[in-house]
C-alpha cells in the first residue's frame, strides 16, 4: 500500500484488566464521554443567574 500513513500490518494492541480488554483508541474515548458527562452535571447552563434568595 503506497497511500498508507501508518502501518497497519501489525497486531492491534489491546490494554487488558481482568476480564475486560480494550484497544487504547477506544478507551480514549470512554474517557473523554465520562469528562463530558461530569461537565455537563456540574457546569451551569449559560446566562442561567439566580437571585439572592436562590429563585430565578
């Protein structure tokens, strides 16, 4: 393959702990969609300001 940027003719690597075993691109992206869901809980929805008393 001349167009090939990497070489894929290798075996895929895989991180394993006990029974579950996964390739490191994908627990990339487990990680990043755990960061996003926490940002999501605990960062306010924009302009969203409460009064001195806590109502809206």
């Amino acid at each position: 393959m001349v167009f090939s940027l990497f070489n894929l003719n290798h075996p895929a690597h895989y991180i394993s702990v006990g029974s579950i075993s996964v390739s490191p691109g994908n627990l990339v992206m487990v990680v990043m969609a755990f960061v996003l869901f926490g940002l999501a809980l605990t960062l306010p929805f924009p302009g969203h300001k409460s009064d001195k008393n806590g109502k809206e």
